[in-house]
C-alpha cells in the first residue's frame, strides 16, 4: 500500500481486543470505530463512553490527528479505550488492516477490530 492509499482502512469496525485480552460483554457494548475517506485524509468517529471524531492523515504507516470528544464518565474499561485513541491519534497511531482485521498500536496499547458485518447488510 502505497503512503497515501487511505481508501484501504475506509469501513466500520468493532473493537475485539485491546492489550491482548479479549473484549467481553461485561464490558458493555463493544466500542466502534469507522473510518471515512475525506480526499487524501481519513474521518474518524468513534463510540465509547463518548462519542469521537476528527481528521486523520496517512503518513509512514501511521494515523496521525486531533479528537474532539464529549467528555462523559464511563466505565474504567471504556476510559483506557479513549485515551488509547486520544493519546495514540495525537502521538501517530500504527495502522495495519489484514483482511477484515484492523490493528491500532502506540507506546503500550494495541487494539484488534474486526469489521463490523452489520454495517454491511444495506
């Protein structure tokens, strides 16, 4: 993939892991994350304790950008998901989509999604 093909993380996805340990339902409803192309750069939006979205750019493997939040309390779980995001967007997020697999990574944190199939029956 070359540096500015965004097109291949465009979808909606579904948080299934984070850190290695599985997302369960005594977490609540799964976070979701879509990615939409916006030219060259991607539009986030997500929804966890709170909702998200910004702008994202493309660069070397990596997501980078700001979030604007609500600013909700949630559920300790919900809260490491947000400053993952946060944090890893503003610092430059890895991104590797395999399949229907996508992999967010920065410092300490890596979060699995899989597509989510729902937001593909239209």
């Amino acid at each position: 993939m070359t540096d500015n093909n965004v097109n291949a993380f465009v979808g909606k996805y579904v948080l299934t892991r984070m850190n290695g340990k599985e997302v369960g339902k005594s977490e609540g409803n799964a976070p979701t994350l879509q990615f939409e192309s916006e030219g060259d750069k991607l539009r986030v939006s997500a929804k966890v304790a709170n909702s998200m979205n910004g702008v994202l750019s493309y660069k070397d493997g990596k997501l980078t950008g700001m979030l604007m939040s609500t600013m909700m309390m949630g559920p300790p779980f919900e809260m490491d998901v947000e400053r993952a995001f946060g944090q890893g967007f503003e610092g430059g997020m890895h991104v590797k989509r395999e399949g229907g697999t996508l992999t967010l990574s920065h410092g300490n944190d890596t979060l699995e999604f899989t597509v989510d199939k729902s937001a593909l029956v239209r």
